[in-house]
C-alpha cells in the first residue's frame, strides 16, 4: 500500500498540471493531507461514492499518463544511475557533477 501511494504521489507530482482544479483537489486531500473519503465527501458535499469514483479515475489517468510519457519511470532510472555514480565517484569533480545532475530533478 505504501508503495502504490508513493507512485500515485509521484505520478501525481509529474502530471498534476494535466489534471483539473477539482481532480487535484481530491487528490491532495487523499493522497498528501491523508484525509478519507468521508471528510473529504463532507469538504465538497458530496457522496462518498462521488469522491472514490473521482479518485479512481484520476489514477487511472495519470497511469495512462505515465505509459504514454514516461517522466516517472526516467525519473527513478536517473534516480538510481546518480547513487550509482555518487557511490562510485573518487574524484571531487565527478561529486560536484553528481550533485549538478541531482539538482536537475
């Protein structure tokens, strides 16, 4: 559970800006506030059905999202390649362009 609520936040991060006022709405509340759909159902006085439904559609979009662009999956490819490097680095020159590359994301 833990793991899918880190993707859907990052997926989130990524692709926020494609999403509307009311999706993002919902998910910030759920996701990054952690309140539950009943709170969140009493916020927008709506059902709770209405907002699970919401928050499921919206997931499955940023999934598509995410299969069509793939930020999430360079994102954690570079991730890993920079603690790689970070690790292997002997010089002070490749460290300071490791963090220059890190600062990039």
């Amino acid at each position: 559970m833990l793991e899918k609520t880190m993707r859907v936040n990052y997926l989130f991060d990524f692709y926020q800006d494609l999403l509307t006022s009311k999706q993002k709405k919902y998910m910030k509340l759920y996701y990054l506030e952690d309140l539950s759909l009943s709170e969140i159902s009493e916020v927008f006085s709506v059902s709770r059905q209405a907002v699970y439904d919401n928050i499921k559609r919206t997931e499955a979009m940023l999934e598509s999202y995410e299969e069509k662009l793939n930020l999430y999956e360079k994102f954690s490819s570079r991730t890993k390649i920079i603690n790689e490097l970070e690790q292997k680095a002997s010089s002070e020159e490749i460290k300071q362009l490791v963090n220059k590359l890190k600062e990039l994301d």
